[in-house]
C-alpha cells in the first residue's frame, strides 16, 4: 500500500468516525484529503469504491443512508459506538492466559488473525508480554488447503463443493455441502454441515478433500441451526473407543519391547528353540491391534484369542507372498 | 498476508495504543507491534500528516516526542481500536476454549475471566465456524508422569526416566534437561535437552513408562533451542531411506498419517507414494502390519526384508500348533 493510499485512508476514517451526518461520496471527494488526486470522476468513483472494500476488509462498520433532510444525498458514516472495541482490563494472569492462547495456532488464517486481536487489546490498553514461556503449550496447526476456503465460506455463509475421495469402498464424488463449522478433533480437521446430496448432517475429513474448494449462491444463504453442537457431533460420527479385549501372546526374549511395556507376563514358553515369555494385554482398538502385533513378525505370536490370530496370520501370509 | 495489508490495522491501533501508554518507548512500542523501530517511526511521520477536513494545525494527530518517547497532544477523534473482527474474536476465544480442555495448561479461572471480558469487549463479534477438541487421551501412568514432569518444570529440575523409543522398539533409561511440554495433534510431550542424545528431543508423555524428578537443576545448554513445530514433528534428514509404496484403499491412512511426497492417484483408489523413514526396523513393522494392503516398490531389500520376515513369522506360528 503506497503512502498515499494508507494516508487517504486513516483520514477517510478520522473524517467518517467524526460525522454524525451522512456524507455524500461527492462531499467526502471534495473534504477528505488524497482524494483531489483523482483527475477524472471515474477515477475517483474506481478510487471510493477500493477503499470502502478495504475499510470493510478490516471488519469497519461503514454505514450507508440518507440524512432526515429534504433532497438529502444518501452518504456514509461509521457509527463510533459500533466501530470501537469495547473497554477491556485484563488481571496478569488473564493476560498470560491470552498470550498462550495467541501461540496455539500455526495457521496461516488463524495466526494472523490472533495477532490481529492482540495488537487491538493492546491498543486498548491492556499489556500482554509474549515472552514468558508457558509449562505446557497446546498447538493447533491448519496444514490442509481446504481449510482457509472452507472458514471462508463458513464465515459468508455460502455453500461449497468439493471433490471428496472416501477410501473404502474407493470412491471419488463432488460433494455438495452447505458448511456449518470447521472443526478440529484430536489433530485433525472437518467440516461439518448439511449435505444437500444426502439432505442430511455430515462430516468431511479435510485431508481428503481433493482439489478446489468452490463456494457458490449468494452470502448470508447458511446458518448453523443453533442446536448443533460442532464439536459434539464430529466426536460421535468419528467413533469413540471400543470395548477392551484381553489378549494372550508369545513373545521372544528380549523382543518387542512395544508390546511388553504394555503386558503381564504369565509364563515362560520355548517355542521353535526360541526361549520366550507368555504375555497378557489388554487392548483398546481390537482393528489396529493386529497391524501392531503383526508389525512384530516371529518375534510375537498369538495365542488367544482365535480371531486374532487368524487376522494375524492373515496379514503375514499376504506380506509373505506380495513380494515374489 | 503482506507488510502493505498489516499497515493499516497498525496505523489505526497506534494511536489508541499511545494514549493508553503515554511516554512509551519507540523501541518497547515496535516490538508490541512487531516490527523494527524504523518502521514504526515512518508509521508516526505518516499519522501526523493525517487528520480531520480542514487539515490545519488544530485539526492534525498531533504526537509529541521526548527523546525516545511519545505522547498524544491530539488524537483527532481516534481514541480507541477497532473492534475485533469475527475471525479475530474466533482465533482468541476459540485458542482460549483449547486452553481450558488441555490436560495441566496454564490456570482454568484466569483462562475462563479472561475469555468472559473479551467476549464482552467484543459485543457482536461472537466465535462462529471454528471449534477445536484436543481430546487429549490420558491413562493412568500418562497422568502421573504429566504431574511429575511439570513440578520438574516449576522446580527447574532434572528428571530420570523410562522411555519407549517407538522408531528403535527399545526401552531406555535417561537423564533430561526439561524445557517445556508441548501439545501437538492432541497428544502431550515433552521437550527436553538429553543428556543421552546430547540433543533437544521430543518426548512423547504416554512413552514414558516411569520418571522421577531429580535433586539436581535442569541445565539445558545455551544453544538448545526449541523445536519449531509450524511445519509438523517429522524432521527430513539427509540420512532418511525412502522407499515407494503402492498403498491399497483399506492402507491409504498412511499417507495422512505419516508425512509422504510424491502423491500419485492410481484406479480404484490405490495411491502411490514416496514415504521418508529413519529406522528400518520401525518401517518394516508398519509395512508388515499392513499385510497385503501395500506393495513396496522400491528399495528392493526393504521388500525382500519384509517377505523374509514374514515368511519367518509364518513359520514360527506353525510350529506353535504343534508345541504341546
């Protein structure tokens, strides 16, 4: 932004924040400073209509209407009462609070927009030192494409579509959604809202949005209905823990230290010439688990249960012959 | 966004901010606004050539300069910051909801008044579209290991541990120089100098099979610098094995799970990929957990290693069904 520009600007603000009346565009082109630069009409309206972008950009409550006057000119003015942050005092301890909450993000749209809170607290007045190191820092990182897109539509209201790639059974569809919400649930991203394809509620993993998000209709169009919990509901769609299996197994001495960390030892078994121990666990995701023991090739066995050990052995007869 | 687009937020928050701190230091008031003194003077020059119509010497910002201080003579009518943004109002709230659910963080009340007052500063300005749930899961030994590392933090004191390193499926005793635990993706760890490793390292809490806080100051070398973590917890190394993959519908997690290159769309939903990785030993347990839902294309040994194991494991299981 030139100097020109930024000085037009700050006193088209000063001038618009001053005013109780209405200012015609005319009148303001003719008061506000910067603007007897433009040499044509056209310029000028190219000049007016820019800068009222940006000043809305940046979240300024520019209004628009008419003075009770007769033959008034609708103009602009910026209600002060709407414009100013309201008054602010923070405890050092609620300010400590703030300047870990402004580090969580590593996100492109997120990270500036806490520092953009934080200079305008500050500005109120009230100090917020960064320096001091916190004992324990959460972080929330946005890495996916979708996600600047998707806020975006969320925040006008408008629809989207997108290309969404489900992995099994494989399948890559454009989906059509009117976005309630982005949601992050232990590290990973959502998007929730009303699908118009299923016309019912859904939830989309970020991460599997292929391509362009596109938002489409006019602003204003979607609203979260208000009994809709966001965070609630990607928690209950992505599944919660299933019930715990104790699981016996063979492990040979010295090995899979992953597994023994977690178990019980409950006997001694030399199996194959290898001397070994006979391990009781228990386990959390019954799915995964095979994948993990399986991980650990001859050096774990299962013992029990019988489904277990076959999705095991299952796993290692195709890891056996996929490589011939 | 660009130097240019922070210009005008800064300009309009600068005055508001001086008023509130008159006499404040040029130096002390860049860094609150996080750019070099230059800037911010250039910034100054600029304000006090703007002001309100008429533009004479009663009608300009006026700042007054006292060495390296300044004061606001007039502020034209521009005492107060802007109000926050939606987008801004949702990064801090939003960061300081985070705050409340994340296990040992900061002090809950001064987070809850905290985010009370800048709701109310806020007014309309209200969080919408974004929600984020750590949904930190923590057993029992997490638990007291999270409680014995942060007393060792507020002490300032060494620690001696037990700790699980999954890339080398091994278990270690050592001693660490705690700096500071971190949540990432919505699990808990510590950052600390290793006496063992001679260098700063993650600690994942639920790796940690027993700590006990030591009687002796945690000394971190000067030089051990936190780890940045913007760009995710997978260092490259020039040393790291890469191997392609051909992963299978039911397999395609992997890449959303572990940082992979190279993406390519094969039919029916298979994905090939060039996954980085440091330890052999680890990469064979993934792949072999996978069974027969990836194919490794490259490097040969690696597949070859894999089939060998496999087969070895097979034929492990087999003579336990004949072992009495």
């Amino acid at each position: 932004m030139s100097v020109a520009r930024a000085e037009r600007l700050v006193n088209l603000v000063l001038c618009l924040l001053s005013t109780r009346q209405y200012l015609p565009a005319e009148r303001i082109r003719a008061i506000v400073a910067g603007y007897a630069d433009a040499p044509t009409d056209e310029a000028f309206h190219r000049m007016f209509e820019r800068d009222k972008n940006e000043l809305r950009d940046l979240g300024i409550p520019l209004e628009f209407g008419s003075n009770r006057t007769i033959d008034a000119e609708d103009g602009y003015r910026i209600a002060r009462r709407d414009y100013e942050l309201g008054d602010i005092d923070l405890e050092p301890d609620e300010a400590a609070a703030v300047a870990l909450a402004v580090r969580l993000w590593d996100s492109p749209e997120l990270t500036g927009a806490a520092a953009g809170a934080l200079l305008k607290l500050r500005a109120a007045g009230v100090d917020v030192d960064q320096g001091v190191p916190a004992v324990v820092e959460p972080k929330v990182r946005t890495t996916e494409p979708a996600f600047g897109p998707l806020l975006a539509a969320v925040q006008a209201g408008r629809a989207v579509r997108f290309d969404y790639r489900r992995p099994s059974p494989a399948e890559l569809r454009t989906r059509t959604l009117e976005p309630w919400g982005v949601v992050s649930w232990r590290g990973r991203w959502y998007v929730v809202g009303h699908d118009r394809d299923r016309n019912a509620p859904r939830c989309f993993r970020l991460s599997r949005i292929a391509g362009d998000v596109r938002a489409f209709g006019r602003p204003g169009v979607v609203s979260r209905p208000p009994d809709v919990d966001l965070l609630e509901f990607v928690s209950a769609s992505t599944g919660e823990l299933p019930d715990t299996t104790t699981v016996r197994l063979w492990v040979a001495e010295h090995r899979a230290a992953g597994l023994r960390r977690r178990a019980t030892v409950v006997g001694e078994q030399t199996i194959d010439d290898v001397p070994g121990d006979v391990i009781e666990l228990e386990l959390h995701h019954p799915d995964s688990a095979a994948s993990w023991i399986a991980g650990y090739g001859e050096d774990a066995l299962v013992l029990e249960p019988e489904v277990l050990r076959k999705t095991v052995h299952e796993r290692l007869l195709a890891a056996a012959g996929g490589a011939r | 966004m660009t130097s240019a687009q922070d210009r005008l937020p800064r300009l309009l928050a600068l005055v508001p901010y001086l008023i509130a701190r008159p006499g404040v230091r040029v130096d002390e008031a860049a860094a609150d606004f996080g750019v070099p003194a230059r800037q911010l003077r250039k910034d100054l020059e600029l304000l006090w050539m703007c002001g309100l119509p008429g533009y004479g010497p009663g009608d300009l910002i006026d700042l007054s300069f006292e060495g390296d201080t300044i004061s606001v003579a007039f502020d034209a009518g521009m005492n107060r910051p802007l109000r926050l943004t939606g987008t801004e109002a949702t990064a801090l709230l939003v960061a300081l909801n985070t705050l409340l659910e994340a296990p040992g963080v900061a002090d809950a009340d001064a987070v809850r008044r905290a985010a009370a007052k800048i709701e109310a500063a806020a007014g309309q300005a209200q969080p919408a579209g974004v929600a984020v749930g750590l949904g930190v899961r923590e057993g029992e030994t997490t638990a007291r290991s999270r409680r014995v590392v942060q007393g060792a933090l507020r002490a300032g004191h060494a620690l001696r541990m037990t700790y699980y390193t999954a890339s080398r499926d091994r278990i270690t005793e050592r001693t660490v120089d705690p700096m500071r635990m971190l949540i990432v993706e919505g699990r808990s760890y510590l950052e600390a100098w290793c006496r063992r490793a001679e260098a700063v390292r993650l600690f994942r809490l639920d790796r940690i099979d027993d700590v006990t806080e030591l009687d002796e100051p945690a000394a971190p070398p000067p030089y051990a610098e936190q780890t940045d973590t913007s760009a995710g917890l997978f260092r490259e190394r020039p040393d790291h094995e890469v191997a392609q993959l051909v992963l299978a519908p039911d397999a395609r997690w992997v890449s959303e799970y572990y940082p992979v290159e190279k993406v390519t769309e094969l039919d029916d939903g298979y994905l090939r990929v060039r996954m980085r990785y440091a330890d052999e030993s680890w990469m064979v347990r993934l792949l072999l957990g996978l069974g027969g839902d990836v194919t490794v294309e490259e490097p040969t040994a690696l597949a070859h290693g894999l089939r060998d194991r496999a087969r070895r494991a097979l034929s492990r299981a087999g003579q336990l069904a004949v072992t009495p």
